[in-house]
C-alpha cells in the first residue's frame, strides 16, 4: 500500500509537470507562470513553499518539546503574521510595482527600484550563498520517516526526491510548481489533522492527553508545575523570538515574496490572503500543536541521545500502516514543494541577475530558460551531495545553516523589500547597510557567537533581532544619506496613481 500511494504520487507530479511544459517556453512563463496564476494556486504555493519537513519534524519536534503545547503560538504566528498580513501588507503592492518596473527577481526589483546595477548583484549573491544551505536542510527530517516506514536506505531517498523534483520544475516551470504544491497542500491538510487526531486519540484524548502534560515536569527547564500545559510555556520570551523569526521572515525571503509577484487579479489577492492564512492555521498550528504533546512520549524518546528529529518519528511510530504511508507522503510533499519553489528561485536569481548582468548582456530570451533549467539541475544536485555528506558523516553544521540561512536572507532584504514598495525616501545606501548587517551578523552568529550576548547565541533569536534591527536601520541611514533621485522614484510610484475601473460593488463612484 505505502508503495502504490508514492507510486501514483510521483506519477501525478511528473505528467503534470510534463502538461505544463507550453507555460514555460519564456522567461515570463517559467518564473512567473506568465503573471496569470489564480488564487487557491497562489496561496498553496506560498503556504506549502512555507512549511517543509523542517517545520514537520525538526521545528514542531524541538519547539514542542521546549515549550509544551505554548508552541502553537508559533502557528498562530505564522497564519496571522507570517501569510495574514504578509499578503494585506506587501501582496497588491508587490504584484503592482514588480510588473511596472518589469523585474521577475527580487535582485532585480531593488536593481530597478533604485537604478543601480551593483544592487541588484549584491542581492543576487546573498540569495546564491544562503539558499544553498536552506535548500540542503530539506532534506533533514525525511531520513528517519523513511527509515521507519520502509526500512530504506536514506540515500536512496534524497535521490529520488531530487530527481523527481528536478523532473517537474524543468518541464514546467512555476506553473508546474504552482499546481503540485496545490496537490501536495491537500495532502499536507489532510495528513496533519488526520495525525493529530490519532496521537491525541492514542493518550485518551485531547482533555486527557492536556492532563497527563500538566503533570510532567523538568526542573532543568522550569520549576513550576504544569508549566508545559500552560498559556506561554516555561520560555516566554524565547518563544516570542521562534514566533518572530518564522512569522516576520517570510516578508523578506525570495521564495515567499516571488509569489506575489505572479498573482493574476485583485480577487485572486483577496481570495488568497484568506486561503494562505486558513492553510497555515492548520497545517503549522497543527504541526508546532502536535509537538508540544512530545514529552508524553518521553519514555521512549532520548533527545540528548537522538536529537530533537526524532521526537515526531516516535509519536508516529505506532500509527497504523496507512496513516504511516499518509504522513511519508505528507513530508515528502512538505519537503518537495519547498525545494521548488527554492530551486526557482536560485535559478531565476543567478541567470537573469548575475550571469546576464555581468556576463551575457545579449542572451536571448530562450537562452535564459535554457540556464536557468541547467541551474535547477545543479541546485538541485548541490543540496543533494550537501544532504548525503551530512547523513554519511553525521555532520550538524549543514542542519544548523536553517536557521541561520533564514535570518540572514530576511535580515538582509525584509526592510529595505517593505519600506521600498511604500516609502519615496528609502536610499540605496540604507539597503546596503541592511544587506551587510543582515549577512554578516548571521555570519558571525556562526564562527564567533560565543562573544555575542547570551540572548543572541542562537541562530533563532539572532535572526530574529537581525530583521527587527533592519525596520530601524533603513529609516534612519536613509535621513543621513544622499536623497534618492527624484525622477527615479516617480516613476517607480507612478504605477499607483493609474486609474482602473471597477464593479459598483468594489467601489460606489460619485
């Protein structure tokens, strides 16, 4: 049964990846599905691109057991934080002034936003130099579900989700991706609650299952009793630094934010503002609920032993065959989507920001396809080897670039991305200074963080302080730098100001 189910999976994924080959046949349609991508597509794509394995097995297993069930704050945060206000605070405007200004990028947003070239390079090489890790720690959390549902060596695992990914996202570009993460969405929805409710169920339900928390203590974490049953946990303020982190940084991540760039009508935005923050109630409110009932299991659970990934395999250990099966596909899906959409992204950055900015000024429209498609390829197989070094020699340190990969990219473009879509006076020089702050801080947050505070040692709460600092930083470098050039700007802004006739339902008219 577990071998049928993926079968007809991966089947699905390639003949749909193979249908939508004639979307991808330029530059518009392969990054962008030619800007005409309705809005459950949409907002699928930017909930399923959100939430990886990582969130499933690594984040939900390790904040669960930190936090006790106060670890669904960190759901909560990224449905009303991290999609919400994300789509009501950037999606029109993004959607509006990236088709004006004719950038498919986010380098080449800030390239054409701000008229400079070496903007736009900077850009691309922070995303280059920090996807590559992120893109490699997907593949962390699917070792041990695969081990456990079909006793399979990893190795053969990552192979597969790399070719099969690799497969879909060449032949048919954002539009493939757009429709998969439709599908694999589904299947995320379905397999959360339907897993929730078997592990809540197997403990005597949620009001025992509550109780038996409550009476779980751990005087290494917190003396007061019943603490992991509480509103705010044993850790308030570190938890608020976890709701940050994975709720604030997707505003600055390239992945998340290209979403809106492909958006086909003001409906669709609507529609999927509501559909996106729907999606992460249930599915990260679902996987960070999940986990904070971890320590239930803690008599077959050793995590100075086995680490925080295997909290989530062991609570699903005694599942019945077929829901095993549904929660394989589930972090497949999870992990598959997200590695798309990050492929996409490195690729698309790389040729059309780096490669023909600096190398191959006259490549032609079909030539930047046929790059950016050998550069999924090699994306693809760089995470791959990253991914199987570390399972071969149990190497941490790609594993510890997540967080570190994620506070770095959002430190580094969050503000200056925000303030550039609403703010006449945002200077080039202060997106420099949050481009460097942002990247070296996290950084230095590797090699040297035993000489930062105690409170900013973790990649977690750096990253955190790191896009927080950045809504600072661009406001005020931007007062005490040169003004921007004035015709520069109007004409970026001018997009806001054309005139479009609507419905008397939309608006009354005089």
């Amino acid at each position: 049964m577990k071998l049928i189910l993926l079968i007809v999976y991966f089947a699905v994924l390639i003949g749909i990846g193979l249908y939508c080959r004639k979307h991808a046949t330029d530059v518009n349609g392969f990054v962008l599905g030619g800007r005409s991508v309705g809005p459950w597509l949409t907002a699928f794509a930017y909930g399923t691109s959100y939430f990886s394995a990582v969130v499933f097995v690594g984040y939900a297993g390790q904040f669960g057991w930190r936090f006790g069930v106060a670890a669904t704050w960190a759901g909560i945060g990224n449905a009303i934080i991290g999609s919400l206000l994300a789509w009501v605070v950037l999606g029109r405007r993004t959607r509006i002034m990236t088709q004006h200004l004719d950038s498919a990028t986010m380098p080449q947003f800030f390239g054409e936003r701000f008229g400079s070239k070496p903007l736009k390079i900077g850009a691309s090489v922070i995303i280059f130099i920090f996807l590559i890790p992120y893109t490699a720690s997907l593949y962390n959390g699917l070792s041990r579900l695969f081990g456990m549902a079909f006793h399979i060596d990893y190795s053969v695992c990552i192979i597969l989700m790399a070719v099969l990914t690799a497969i879909y996202v060449i032949a048919g570009g954002y539009m493939a991706t757009a429709i998969n993460d439709f599908i694999q969405g589904i299947i995320m929805l379905v397999g959360i609650v339907a897993v929730i409710a078997a592990v809540i169920s197997s403990k005597g339900g949620f009001m025992e299952a509550l109780d038996g928390l409550a009476k779980i203590s751990d005087e290494a974490v917190a003396d007061t009793p019943g603490v992991f049953a509480s509103f705010f946990g044993p850790d308030p303020l570190n938890l608020l630094f976890v709701v940050i982190l994975t709720s604030l940084g997707t505003w600055g991540l390239p992945q998340m934010v290209q979403k809106f760039y492909a958006i086909k009508d003001e409906e669709s935005i609507k529609k999927g503002t509501i559909i996106s923050t729907l999606f992460a109630l249930v599915v990260s409110g679902g996987c960070y609920f999940l986990g904070g009932f971890g320590r239930l299991f803690s008599d077959r659970i050793d995590v100075a032993a086995n680490g925080y990934d295997s909290i989530i395999p062991t609570m699903l250990s005694d599942l019945s065959p077929m829901l095993i099966s549904l929660v394989v596909i589930l972090v497949l899906s999870a992990s598959m989507s997200t590695l798309s959409s990050l492929v996409m992204a490195s690729s698309s950055t790389l040729t059309i920001d780096f490669l023909k900015e600096i190398f191959f000024q006259k490549m032609s429209d079909k030539k930047q396809v046929l790059c950016m498609r050998f550069l999924v390829v090699v994306f693809i197989a760089i995470s791959s080897v990253l991914a199987l070094i570390q399972y071969k020699s149990s190497v941490t340190f790609i594993a510890q670039l997540m967080g570190v990969s994620w506070g770095a990219l959002a430190g580094a473009f969050l503000a200056p991305f925000m303030y550039a879509l609403y703010s006449k006076k945002v200077t080039k020089a202060s997106c420099w200074v949050c481009f460097i702050f942002g990247s070296v801080l996290m950084i230095a947050n590797i090699f040297v963080k035993d000489s930062f505070p105690a409170i900013m040692q973790s990649p977690i709460n750096c990253g955190a302080i790191a896009m927080l600092a950045g809504l600072v930083i661009v406001p005020v470098v931007s007062l005490i730098t040169p003004k921007p050039d004035r015709k520069l700007v109007e004409e970026a802004f001018a997009c806001y100001e054309e005139k479009t006739e609507v419905s008397k339902k939309t608006a009354l008219g005089k």
